[in-house]
C-alpha cells in the first residue's frame, strides 16, 4: 500500500485482469497509478470506495484516429484541434491515442508533429503522440488519399517525419515506394513503422520487415490481397509472427470471416482494434469535408460520391462490441485487442494496457451491453 496518500477505491461487478474478468475485485488508485488489485477482506480500512456496476478494464487506445468531435486532424493541425479529437474520443473509452495525418503536404506534416507535441507538452489526456499515414505510399492503393499528395521519401521527409520531441510516431508507408534502407533509417531514429496502402509483394515485406518494418495498418484494405502464388500483403500480415496487423472492425471494411481468420493467425496478442475514426465521431453530423470532397454517412459507412470508403464513424467501445461479435470472442479477448496490445506496439507495455499494481491509472466501465459508463485517465474522470 501507499503510505501518506489519499487511496480510491473502485468495486466494480467485474475486473479485467491478466487471467480474465475477476468478481468482487477492488482496484485502489493512488496517485494516478493503480496502487493494487485486491478483495474486500484486503481493501485498506481509510479508503474511499465507490461500487460501480459493470466491467472494470483497462483503457482503450487507437492508433489511428484522424478525427473526432467535428475536427479533422489534417484541416486542424494544431493544439486545439488535438485537444477536441482527444477530448471526444476519450468519452468512447480511448484513455490513449495517435491522432492520425492522412497523405498531405509535408508542411502539414510537419505542423501535426508540433501539434501533437505541444499537446503532450500541454498535458492534454491521452495525447500519446501521432500517426502519419502516408504520403508515402501506392498511387494504386490510395483508397481516399490524394493522388497529387503522394510523394518521394527523401532526406527532407525522413527529418520531418522523425522530428518528434515528445511520445510516439507511427508511419504508415508503402515499402515498395521507398528508397532501400529509408525504413531502416526511420527505425533507428526511433519511428515505428507500418505498411499500409501497399501494392508490395511478400518478397518486398520480407525485405522491408529486415529494415524494421513491424505493423500492417488496417489490414486487408488497400493492400495487395492474399494469392496463391503470391501472398501479397494480406499473407505476410498473416504470416509475420513478429508484426501486428490493425483491424477496423465496423462490419463495413473487413468481412466477419477475414477477421476471424487474421484473429487465428496472429492471435490477440498481435491484432490491433483502430477506428480509422473521422470528424463526425461524437457528433450528429451526417457528412464532412475531406480535402475538397464531400464525404456522407450514410448507414454507418463514411462515403464519397463514387462509393470509396474514407475511414469510419466507428468509435473504440463500439469497436470491442463488433469485434467481439464479428470474431465471436469474450468481452476480455476484444478489449485486450483494444489495450493491451497496442500499449505493446507503442512500447508502452510495462505502463498502460493492463490493470495491476504500478500501471497507470487509465480505466473505462463498461456496461453489459457494452456502453461505457465512466472513464478514468490516470485516476481522474471526466
């Protein structure tokens, strides 16, 4: 226990532990970080209780959010369009994430990185750094992005993308688009990097995976399908035991099936639910703008006139519901996808993701239909 301050302690029906759901659990909070996981006959006598009905489990985090609350990270590139996607997010239980940059000038770039930093700097909650996907990658496979965005990784890029002072810098890119030892390069300035958008073979994500390359971002979109003779990028996701792959699992982009499949062949550990989320999320809003073309949500699909997808109105709480429906999971396999795992991809493991002694303070509860209820973020609501 912790001597000399104040202990809050939450009962929940149910508590997320590393074994499973555990009843009649108390989590004591002191400090922000999660102080210890104990029973009633355990709980410090000086403790103030609150008992909560539902699921205690660890908070979510997305890796891949381009907005939220009405903003676009790519229109608002700054500390107070962070802050409203942060904040909207965090109501649907994402106590951690990457605010995304879809392919864009470089100066834009650039601004998200300050953004993003000036965020964490700030203080803001969940801020743990920010995604750049694209413009790097295959023109073919370009799903929404821009063709006249879509650029050359050089030496000028490779310093923008890794100029980040504070948190965590994912880049989605096409590995066969880049100049041979760019990954590498990224890699060793501290970038984690992700293939998405790709026309790339196996043998090139072979290639790429020695440089570094460790993630595959929402898998199965935009990106070379798995063959018989030619695995593509969908069979070395698959295949790759030390990759993880992103999943958005909405019931629009993946079939239940594929998911279920990438679930047997990377195990939990290993895939990543992401939101793909847009502006209209934690809004009523029915269509947004996406660099210069109107995109509609129509029956939960975000849409341009010719019919191509552009990221999702999905929101993290839903994303464990559909997954576990969608993969035919427990509730506990589904939020793990959502917390633990991707706490893993951005080395944060030993911190966030789990509930138990030493970590973070970052919880959500969940109610049996799979609302969430309240949210912590280090041991604070709201």
């Amino acid at each position: 226990m912790v001597d000399g301050m104040s202990v809050v302690a939450l009962r929940a029906d149910r508590v997320l532990l590393a074994d499973g759901f555990v009843p009649g659990m108390n989590v004591l909070i002191a400090d922000g970080i999660v102080a210890d996981v104990c029973p009633d006959s355990r709980r410090p006598h000086d403790a103030s209780v609150r008992v909560l009905e539902g699921d205690l489990v660890p908070g979510f985090i997305d890796l891949q959010v381009n907005g939220g609350g009405g903003v676009l990270f790519n229109d608002h590139p700054d500390l107070e369009g962070v802050r409203r996607i942060a904040a909207a997010h965090r109501r649907f239980g994402s106590t951690g994430l990457l605010p995304t940059v879809i392919s864009d000038d470089l100066k834009i770039v650039a601004e998200a990185i300050r953004a993003t930093d000036a965020a964490i700097e700030a203080g803001v909650p969940g801020v743990l750094g920010r995604h750049i996907e694209g413009p790097f990658i295959n023109v073919a496979k370009r799903g929404i992005h821009v063709a006249e965005k879509i650029q050359t990784l050089d030496e000028r890029a490779l310093d923008v993308l890794s100029s980040a002072r504070h948190g965590r810098t994912l880049v989605t890119l096409a590995p066969e688009q880049v100049p041979a030892g760019a990954i590498r390069e990224l890699v060793r300035r501290g970038v984690i990097v992700a293939a998405g958008h790709t026309l790339a073979s196996y043998a090139q994500l072979d290639l790429a995976r020695q440089e570094g390359l460790r993630g595959f971002t929402h898998v199965f979109n935009a990106m070379s399908p798995l063959g018989s003779r030619e695995p593509g990028a969908v069979g070395a996701a698959a295949d790759f035991d030390d990759c993880w792959a992103g999943a958005i699992a909405d019931g629009e982009h993946v079939h239940a099936a594929a998911l279920r499949w990438m679930l047997k062949a990377k195990g939990p550990e290993r895939l990543v639910l992401v939101t793909d989320a847009m502006p209209p999320v934690g809004t009523t809003a029915s269509a947004f703008t996406l660099q210069g073309s109107e995109i509609q949500v129509i029956n939960g699909r975000c849409i341009d006139h010719s019919g191509t997808l552009a990221g999702s109105v999905l929101d993290m709480a839903s994303a464990v519901q559909r997954a576990s429906e969608l993969m035919r999971v427990d509730r506990a396999v589904a939020v793990r996808m959502a917390s633990s795992t991707p706490a893993s991809v951005l080395g944060l493991e030993h911190e966030r993701g789990h509930i138990a002694a030493g970590y973070r303070a970052d919880l959500v509860l969940l109610s049996s239909e799979g609302a969430v209820r309240e949210v912590w973020v280090a041991g604070a609501t709201g």
